[in-house]
C-alpha cells in the first residue's frame, strides 16, 4: 500500500489544503522520511504576504512527526491526539520555503518517548542543502487517561 497523501490525510489530523505531505519515503520505528512539492502552491495555507516563511517548515517536521505517530502506533497506552509543546535548538537556513525549486525532504528521528510524550530531532531539505533543523517534544492527550 503506498503511503502517498491519501493515506497521510486518513491519518492524521491535517486535511484538504492543511495536509502539506504528498509521500511518506521511508520509515522505521525510530525515522520517518517525507516528501512535498506543497511549498510551490500559491494558495499556500501559511502563506502571508504573498510568502512562506522558513519558520512554515517547522509544520512539515509536525506533520512528519504525526505520520510517525500513526505508523508506529506511538507510545503505549496513549491518545490518538499530539499537541506540539516545545521547540529547543531551531535553526533556519533560508528565509523562505516558496522559492526553493526542488521537492522538500523532511525527516524526523524518535529520540525518546513516553506514555505521555515524545522528543523527535527534524530536519527538512532541498536536493542536499538543509533548510531548518531542532527538537520537537510532542506531548499527547492526557484526557482519556485521566478518566476513571
């Protein structure tokens, strides 16, 4: 089964326009690999002022975060829901995504996780030139855990 944007929009929260991955590359239990050509759409959903910021890339690295999540099964005993609470160490590259004329590689590494959470590395690249890097700590949905 290809995990192409038709999947990727069954699995995870983002859809229509807001679904920025069109294909999953590769992955494992602790990497996820994901490719877009969405950057390129002028009817771009973060666009502002006719532009897509670098900083926009940290939600393709969400997104890829979110796959891995669904593809995994994630944390043992945790909710459907991932909220991200933190970024450490983000460094942009470029300012902008939308005049980038290759297809964007975005890959997230599982450092750590928990019931409650998860700690992921990203990156997201054109052709070999790195455009933005960080952590990213994913918390998850506590409120079906909290119930008795």
């Amino acid at each position: 089964m290809p995990l192409d944007r038709s999947w990727i929009e069954k699995n995870i929260p983002h859809h229509g326009r807001m679904c920025l991955l069109d294909e999953v590359v590769e992955w494992d239990a602790r990497h996820i690999r994901c490719r877009s050509g969405t950057h390129h759409l002028p009817d771009h959903p973060l666009r502002s002022h006719g532009r897509l910021g670098a900083a926009c890339g940290i939600e393709y690295a969400a997104q890829a975060m979110a796959v891995h999540g669904a593809l995994t099964g994630g944390a043992p005993g945790r909710s459907e829901v991932g909220f991200l609470a933190a970024l450490r160490d983000v460094r942009l590259h470029v300012l902008r995504l939308d005049d980038l004329d290759g297809e964007l590689y975005c890959e997230a590494a599982l450092i750590a996780a928990t019931e409650g959470g998860a700690l992921y590395e990203f990156t997201l690249q054109s052709a070999a030139r790195q455009l933005l890097c960080g952590r990213a700590t994913v918390v998850f949905d506590a409120g079906d855990r909290a119930k008795p």
